[in-house]
C-alpha cells in the first residue's frame, strides 16, 4: 500500500478470459473505455489508470448467475470460471470525494456484458487519505460515556411507534424502559416522522421522559431518534434533539445516501447510528453486490458511530459466519493513527438465549446488543427482559453456562423456558 493509491477485491463470475475481464474493469473504472480516444496519451494513462495486481481462479462453476444479453450476442456458452480480482486505483483520480469512489469501486462495473457475477468485497485505504474523510465523532468510548455504561455490553431494545402510538404514548414506553434499567433505545427503521407521532412533538416528549429517569438512574439513556430524510430536515431534527439533550440520531444509511450522512455528520456532534436496512438486497446473492467488508468502509468514511451487522441465531438471513466476521471489520481501525472504530450493534430476534454465541463473537465487550421482543415480550416484563439478559452475559463472563446461571435468576430462568420454545 502507497499513499497514492488504494485497493479493491472483488469477485467476478465470467466465461471469458479472467486477466482480460480484470484488466477491462480496471480501464472502465479509471482511464479507459472500449476504444482509446483522441488526447488519451501513454504518459496519460500512466497516471490515471488503474492496475490489475493479482487474479486468482477459483475454479469453474456449473451455471451462470446472471444473464448477459452482451454474451447472448456473441453466442458464448461456455461454463463461467469465478475468481478474485485485485485492483489498485490512483487517489487522484478521486479526490476526497465519498461519492466519486463508491462510483469508482462499483459503478458500471456491475453492468460489464462480459460477466454474469460481480461483487466488491473490499477497499483498502492508505491513512494518510482515510484521515482526510470524517471521523466518527462518539465511536465506542464516546457512546460509553454518554450512556454512562463503562464496562460490559450496552444493553438497548427497539420501539415501535410506527404501529400507531402518538408521541405521548411513546414517551410512557421509554420511561418504562428507562426505569427498567435500559443503557439504548432505537426507533425502529420505518418509523421516522409519522403524522401520528411527528418528531416535533415526539423528541421533547421522550427526552422529557428520559430526564426524569435520569434522577433515579444517575444516568441518561441514549435514545436514537430516526431522522431519516432529505438533508435539510435531517439536520433540522438533529438539531432539536440536540436542543432538548438527546445524544443520539439514526439515519437509514441506504436510502439517505452518503452526501446526506456527510452533511449530517459534519453539522452535529450527537452520535450518529448507522441502519443498514436494504442492505440484504446488496449482500444476500453470493455473486453479486457488495459484501460487508467494503460496505462498512465506505460508510465510516461518512462518520457514522454505531454500525449493524444484525444478531447471532436471529431471525435474517446471514450466517453466523458472517454476523462474527461483519463485528471483527467494526472493531478493526481503519486508520492505525487512531481510534476509528466504530460500534458494532447487534439486533434481530436476540434475546438472553442469543448471548453467547454473541458473548463469543466479539471477544469482549464493546457491543450494543439489542433485544425487542426478548426484552418487552419476557414474561416478567421488560425489567426482568432486562435482567435477563444482564444475567446471561454475567454468566459468560464467569465462564458459566446459561441453565447453570438460570439457577440463580429468575428472569434468565422465565426467559429460557419461554424463548425457548420458540428457538
């Protein structure tokens, strides 16, 4: 790695020659199309082109993954070989420009007629250009010091006002939360700012509820209002939760886009909570799209704080394998001058029985684990969904089992008796 350049790794599907398909993802996405044009020079090309570093056939494969009209054309009908391809790019080419290397590292590659799968699997960055693009501004020490939590997991749950309850309705449930003893709470990713509940009226009305819980907690609970919008009125709520003393925003990052959650992140200190919904829809085909690995470098170099990367045994889609693999990038720094990592939050169907697999996947303790219906659906009530999970990572802590614990716990007890059925 230079200072000049940076990589990406990919992985492609083609029929046709495997150095030939890199070497033309490497012209269409710096200095090249299908033909050289008048004032393109060697000395030229010699700056702006990207270079192919190294490919590696990973073998043939029975079917094609997707259609190509291009090779329809030229009648091949050839079994495709799949293969990674490394790709160095020159910084100049892009400038400190989010937008311009997202469109560098995929852009039109995915519609190249010579192959039937593409997907971008990382970048790498030398520091000197990483720290030219935002920082986060909380990360995991900040986040612990706003939620007063200082050691263990940060425990959070998700709210549903989107199911209709006015902001009044969803104060009383964070006050309950509050006072059961949560450390985060989250709306959920499709409710932002409904006529029922508009963040206008909703914002002062949970963060006069978290105040009062404050006196008896000795803490403030952070509450990550969804503020997903266009830019102009993202900021304008960040800024009124911020105004009534809220630390906390989320933005729905695929549908925001990065100029959105640049703009947001350089207008506001509160931490920014990064929700990747959509993102299945990147991901999920093994031969297209984008994997984690890129996904989450792009996206810290837009700021952001907190990061899914969904739960353990949960109810999506992902592999285990994966959910274990996306928290190791969070906890990684990308720049190595300093502290740039960002917190890896887990959600979807965690509940106390979800914990060790969780408690194993971090190999240690800077997460948020959050939990809806394992925490307001225990059958003790959220205090004791609460407990039980507390008691869970107590338990991994202390090398112990959970049926071992659950003799002492009765919340970890009720919640292994009734999530567990459901398991």
């Amino acid at each position: 790695m230079t200072d000049t350049h940076f990589t990406a790794d990919y992985l492609i599907e083609t029929p046709l020659s495997l150095m030939k398909v890199a070497e033309i993802m490497a012209g269409e996405q710096s200095s090249g199309t299908f033909i050289r044009v008048e004032g393109e020079t060697d000395d030229l090309r010699g700056r702006a082109r990207a270079e192919v570093l190294e490919v590696v056939d990973l073998g043939e494969i029975d079917h094609t993954t997707l259609a190509s009209a291009w090779l329809t054309r030229r009648g091949v009908t050839t079994r495709p070989h799949r293969a990674t391809v490394k790709i160095r790019f020159p910084i100049d080419n892009v400038g400190v420009n989010l937008a311009a290397l997202a469109s560098t590292v995929a852009g039109n590659l995915y519609d190249l007629g010579e192959v039937t799968g593409m997907r971008l699997e990382s970048i790498t960055l030398p520091t000197s250009w990483r720290r030219q693009f935002a920082m986060p501004r909380q990360g995991i020490a900040g986040t612990r010091r706003l939620t007063g939590v200082n050691e263990g997991p940060m425990i959070g749950s998700i709210i549903k006002p989107n199911v209709g309850l006015t902001a009044e309705d969803t104060a009383k449930l964070v006050e309950r939360l509050c006072a059961a003893g949560i450390d985060f709470i989250k709306d959920d990713e499709i409710c932002a700012d409904p006529l029922h509940a508009p963040l206008a009226g909703r914002i002062p009305a949970v963060m006069a509820a978290v105040e009062r819980a404050q006196d008896k907690l000795g803490r403030r609970v952070m509450i990550a209002f969804n503020i997903t919008d266009e830019t102009d009125a993202m900021r304008r709520h960040a800024d009124l939760v911020a105004q009534n003393g809220g630390t906390c925003v989320m933005a729905n990052l695929n549908w925001c886009g990065f100029s959105a959650v640049e703009t947001l992140r350089r207008s506001t200190d509160l931490a920014l909570h990064g929700h990747r919904n959509g993102f299945g829809a990147l991901s999920r085909c093994e031969a297209l799209g984008i994997g984690f690995g890129a996904y989450q470098v792009l996206w810290r170099l837009a700021g952001v704080d907190h990061m899914h990367v969904h739960g353990l045994d949960g109810k999506f889609a992902q592999e285990n394998r994966e959910v274990i693999d996306s928290t190791a990038m969070c906890l990684a720094p990308l720049d190595d001058r300093s502290d740039d990592r960002v917190l890896p939050a887990f959600s979807s169907g965690q509940w106390a029985g979800t914990v060790p697999a969780t408690w194993k996947a971090a190999a240690g303790d800077d997460f948020l684990f959050m939990a809806g219906g394992g925490i307001m659906g225990h059958p003790g009530g959220p205090a004791d969904g609460i407990e039980s999970i507390r008691a869970a990572f107590r338990a991994m802590k202390d090398g112990r089992t959970l049926e071992d614990a659950a003799r002492n716990s009765e919340p970890l007890h009720k919640a292994l008796e009734f999530f567990g059925q459901a398991a």
